[in-house]
C-alpha cells in the first residue's frame, strides 16, 4: 500500500473508530458490534505500526495507554481554575440568589448542576484536537496528565469540529465499578476493602505515572463549563455546544427562570428539569434526596448564572466567581469517643489500626469501629485515646473519623503504631504507607490465609465456617492450608457440638472442593494482587498451569507478565516475589499432593465447546441452585462461555435474580438477553457436560 492509500485509510478508520467510541462512552448507544469495532481497530493498529509517521496525537489508539514512566509536570493554565463559594442550606442559596440578582442589575436565569466527587480536569483542544489536560493543582498551575486521561473513553481525543477551547470536568469513577475493583483487591490483598473511596481511588489513578495503569480502571467523565475565543451569550449556549462537539454532559441538569422561554428550553431539553425560579427550593431537595440512587457520589450542587454578560458584571474574588455557588451536602455525621485503638494483621501481613469508638447511630445503623488505615492518616487527624470525633459514612457507607472536635482531658498524644507484630511480635517493617509483618508464619497471618482460601468466592468449603475453622487452629488440628486436606475429620468427634452427620459433611466439603478448577485454586492461595481477573488474564496468556507460572517466576523477568495487557509493573513484581517464596512452593506441593487442580482440564484449554462457546455471562442477585452465586458462573465456564465481574457491550447473558441492581439496568439499556434462575436451570439440563 502507498503511503497516500495508507494516510486516506488511517483518517477512514480514525473517523469510524472516533465516531464509535463517541456512541459507546458518551451516549450508550453502540451501532456496531465489538468484533467489528475490534477488527476496525486492530486494523488501524497494523497500518500505524507499519507507517509510524501517520499515527496522530489524538488517534483512538493511543487510549490504550503506555508502560513506560512519564513524569507529571506542573504546567500553567490558561483560564482561571477557582474554587467555588459555599452554602449549607437552602435559605442561603435563596439569598445568595437575592443578592446577585441585584448585583447584576437586571434578569437572570440559573443553571444548577450536581457536584460530582471526583477529580476536578481542564481540557485543552486546538483547532478540534485534544492537546493538553491539566489537573485543577492550585489553580494557577497544574499537572499534564494527558496521557492518562487519553485513556479514558468517553474523552474525546478529536472534537465534532475544529475548535478551539477549554473544557473543565470532573473525572469520576462510578460507584458500581468502584465495588467491583475493591472486592478485587480485598480478595488480592488482606480481605479487606484497599480503598477509602471512589474519589481517592480516581484521584490517585489520574496521577499515576503509567498510564497502562490508569487504563485498567474504568474512569469516566463530565464536562460542565467550556472557553471559547469567540464567547457564547448564555451558559445554555455553551452547553449546547460542548454536546454537539462530542463532549458527555451530566444529565441530571435544572434550569430555572423568571423570563426565559421555558417551552422551548423543555423541548430542546426534554431530560432537563425546567422551571421557574420559585421551583428551585423543591428542585434542590429533590436532587439531594436523589443522591443515593445514582451510581457517582455527589456531595453538593452547583448553582450559576445563565447570562455570560451578567458574570462579567459580577466578576471574581481572588478565591471564586461571584456567578456560582456550591450548595454543600453534609455527610451524615454524628459525635462519640475514641475508647481504644486495635491493630490487626491481615493474611498479607499488613497492619491496619483500627479505632473502637462509643457506639453511635449514623444514617440508621450503629458504628462502633472505624479503620484508621494507617499512621500518616492518624498523624494527619492528630487522633489520641479518649478524643471527641466527628464520625461520618462517607459515600454513605464507608465509616471514618472526619475530624477531631475536641481533644481528651488524660493528656494522651497522638496514637503511634506499635514497633512489633501484636500477633507475633516480630518487628514491623513499612513499605509505601503501610507497615507489615514479614514473618509469614506470625499466627493471624495462617489464620487469614486459612479463612480467605475455605471461603465464599474462593474454594468454598461447606462445612468448614470461620467458626469452625478457628476451632481447628486453635485445637492444633491445622497449621497452614494444606493441612485443610490432611487433618483427619473424625479427630472433631471428641469436641462438643460435633456429630457424626457434621463430620461426614466437612469430609464431603473438601473433597468436592477438589474438584475446583485450576483458576479458581491459584486466586485462593491468597496471592497479593492475584485476584479473578489477574488470574484470568495469566491463564488466558498461556499460563494454564502451575509449573508454567513458576518456571516463568523462576527466570526473575517481569517483561513476560508486563507484556500482557492489564498487568503492570507492581503486579508483575509481586508475582516474581511471592511465588518465589518457599512457603508458598511449600504450600503448593502440599496442595497439589492433596489432590487439588493446579493444571487446566484440556477442554478448558482449547475453549471447551458447547452450548454456551462465544457468550459472555455476568450475573446479579440472588439465587436458590446458587448459593454462593458465583457457582452459577462455573457452569457457564464449564459449558465454554466465558464470565465477566461487570455488564459491558461484550456481554451477551445476564442471569438476573431477585435483589439484581445496576447490572440488570445497564443490560436492559445495551439491549442484553436477561436470563431467569429457572431459565437458566432449563439451559443447564438441555447441554449436560
């Protein structure tokens, strides 16, 4: 092919991709399916390798983001990035309102937009490409993260026109997928959830310095103001062109006025809620009510000014505009006491403080323990025994200490971390912002290990509870994992509270457990980092047993793992490090010799066929046949379809019972079969394995 052909080709595709990726992220309306948007793409991909001067900035392929370590440097806006005047209470926003009214001297109408929680951006595009994007930094000056936030989809790397401007947004990452990726990382780290929420783990994704990284989480964007060199005479005006560029607007929009056309305004914009100013009280206790049924946090909303002319008549502070104003929600709080601070010691080895507060009441249930997380967060409260806090659930559901209200009458200083292990005392070692325990044979540790790999999600061992499992310890019946499979049942005869019956169903339990499959098995050795979707992306690279996966961690090189897509540097580290560890040799062998799968059956291998080959399941709810839900899921591998932790357009089943929440809606609006329990039971019986 000339390079003529290759060019007009590159620019066919680009177009095509472009255009497609715009219906997918922004309007959830996909014409096409994803083999052929992934034939289009690795198209584009072949002729850009093989003509590398043809490849654009704002070309789609360069979402995928990039291994290699690029800096964050601080580089000057060129608008004013302020920070918004606040109100807590309907009454001042209502005055507020009164005053700039009269401020401005004439008519004015009103937008209000919710505050999203998350990472405030400022797009830069010139002549309709995406140049630059800058984080808000102090306002004055900010970091490029361009090539992270090239990775996002539902930004547009090349504009529905050659314009040029900039666009401010907020980056977010939606509530559904932020569960998602902290059951992941519990499963992979120490059982419990690694990040405090959404907003931080945005936050902290953006700033990365490797933008692979910052592709494997599912970032999403709104944009909400735009600078034009020529200026628009309303903020509606601007609105309505930032959407006809290709930028995704929040939908949740009021607009309210005493002198507009609102017939109009409705028709234009049928999902806008469109009033006249006096409604605007009712509208704003409405969106504040709302606000646990979305899939973003939101921790307030915006009021501005619709007439730009007028704004420029108000003008700014040093600190904010005098057109806008946030309209603070308050996390749902409430006053106790710090009575003590415990130290855990997670399966991992890491230590996590965790303060016993006098038991309170917060948005209706009872909090008496907070994690602390670790001692930068301690030192940043500057938190001691027998302070008065102020509580919170934020997201409304993640307890944490918000702030010191008044400091204890004993005396007592800031809380420090012990120097040892308080389960083994051996001395605590940091790493990053956390301490650990290194001795891996420190009891809580064994005891974490063991309840994480006999639990729901993992191996699933009927019969053999925390409870129970905690017996077997404490009697010296087990001391690791293996010895799960080695001790002998009848030896709990003698304990009270076990029969015969009982007994015969813990022996049935660990033998059905060995016919668990080979992924299933590596995810419970606990593994930092190695949770479902690390393990699917080994096996699917060709690591689909265990004396591969070793003999790989045995040559020390992490480019093989880095080269697959979706594992990074930090994971690749840690699987050269902990599958290198002796014990966990140790606890392999004892495992295999047991009896346990560490090597995929041969249909598994080369995509087993039947009657579910070529689909993808996801599952929601709660079933009777499948308790935990997850058993469900094996069927579906078992039969040659392939799973998903969350609905996408590659999805083709969602097995939907009672309690399904945003899944069933997401597959509803991608137009995905919704599949029963009793359907599903019918397709099981009809395709026997």
């Amino acid at each position: 092919m000339t390079r003529d052909r290759a060019r007009q080709e590159i620019e066919r595709l680009s177009r095509l991709l472009r255009r497609y990726q715009h219906e997918y992220y922004v309007l959830s309306k996909p014409s096409v399916s994803d083999l052929e948007y992934d034939r289009l793409f690795d198209r584009l991909l072949a002729l850009e390798k093989e003509f590398p001067g043809l490849r654009q900035p704002e070309s789609p392929s360069q979402r995928v983001g990039s291994d290699l370590t690029q800096e964050l440097p601080e580089v000057p806006h060129t608008i004013p990035v302020l920070s918004l005047d606040k109100a807590y209470t309907p009454t001042e926003v209502q005055s507020w309102i009164e005053k700039t009214r009269r401020n401005a001297g004439g008519e004015l109408s009103f937008f209000v937009e919710e505050k999203i929680d998350g990472s405030s951006i400022v797009l830069y595009y010139e002549r309709g490409a995406l140049r630059r994007a800058l984080t808000r930094g102090n306002g004055l000056v900010g970091n490029d993260v361009t090539a992270n936030v090239k990775t996002i989809g539902a930004v547009p790397l090349r504009l529905f026109g050659a314009a040029t401007l900039a666009a401010r947004g907020e980056i977010f990452l939606p509530r559904s997928q932020f569960e998602r990726l902290n059951r992941e990382a519990a499963q992979a780290e120490a059982g419990e959830p690694a990040y405090a929420n959404p907003r931080n783990l945005a936050s902290g994704t953006l700033h990365r310095v490797k933008s692979a990284e910052v592709a494997a989480v599912p970032l999403d964007i709104t944009v909400y103001e735009g600078f034009f060199a020529t200026p628009f005479a309303t903020h509606l005006e601007i609105l309505e062109e930032l959407e006809a560029l290709g930028f995704k607007l929040n939908r949740n929009i009021g607009f309210f006025s005493a002198h507009e056309d609102l017939g109009r305004i409705r028709s234009r914009h049928p999902l806008w809620r469109v009033g006249r100013l006096e409604e605007m009280p009712a509208y704003l206790a409405a969106a504040q009510a709302r606000r646990q049924s979305l899939d973003y946090d939101i921790d307030g909303l915006v009021v501005k000014v619709n007439e730009t002319e007028a704004r420029e008549r108000l003008g700014f502070t040093g600190h904010h505009p005098r057109w806008a104003l946030a309209f603070k929600f308050e996390a749902p709080a409430a006053e106790t006491v710090v009575e003590r601070i415990d130290v855990q010691v997670g399966r991992t080895g890491r230590i996590t403080p965790v303060a016993r507060v006098r038991p309170v009441r917060v948005s209706g249930s009872t909090i008496s323990n907070v994690t602390l997380h670790n001692q930068d967060y301690i030192d940043l409260l500057e938190l001691a025994l027998g302070d008065r806090v102020s509580v919170s659930k934020r997201g409304d559901v993640i307890p944490a200490v918000e702030g010191v209200l008044e400091k204890n009458e004993q005396g007592n200083t800031t809380w420090k971390m012990p120097q040892e292990c308080p389960s083994c005392r051996s001395p605590l070692l940091r790493q990053g912002g956390h301490q650990f325990c290194p001795n891996p044979q420190c009891p809580d540790q064994i005891r974490g290990r063991i309840h994480f790999f006999a639990g729901r999600g993992q191996m699933d061992i009927e019969g053999l509870g925390p409870e129970t499992l905690d017996l077997l310890l404490d009697q010296g019946l087990i001391r690791d994992v293996a010895d799960l499979y080695r001790f002998d049942p009848n030896a709990l005869l003698s304990l009270p509270g076990f029969g015969e019956k009982k007994v015969a169903l813990i022996r049935a339990g660990l033998e059905k457990s060995k016919e668990k499959p080979y992924r299933t098995v590596l995810q419970s050795l606990g593994i930092p980092e190695v949770g479902q979707k690390v393990t699917e992306l080994l096996a699917e690279a060709g690591y689909r047993d265990i004396d591969s996966l070793l003999a790989a961690v045995d040559r020390q090189d992490p480019a093989p793992f880095t080269a697959i897509h979706g594992i990074g540097e930090k994971i690749a580290q840690t699987l050269l490090q902990e599958l290198s560890r002796q014990e966990v040799r140790r606890r392999i062998a004892g495992l295999r010799e047991a009896g346990l799968r560490f090597r995929e059956a041969p249909a598994e291998e080369a995509g087993p066929a039947g009657a579910f080959r070529g689909q993808t399941w996801c599952v929601s709810g709660s079933f009777e046949a499948f308790k935990p839900r997850e058993q469900a899921l094996e069927e579906v591998k078992k039969r040659g379809g392939k799973v998903s932790a969350s609905v996408t357009t590659r999805t083709t089943h969602l097995l939907a019972g009672p309690g399904a929440g945003s899944k069933l809606d997401k597959a509803r609006g991608l137009g995905i079969r919704i599949v029963g329990e009793e359907e599903f039971l019918t397709l099981l019986k009809s395709s026997p394995l």
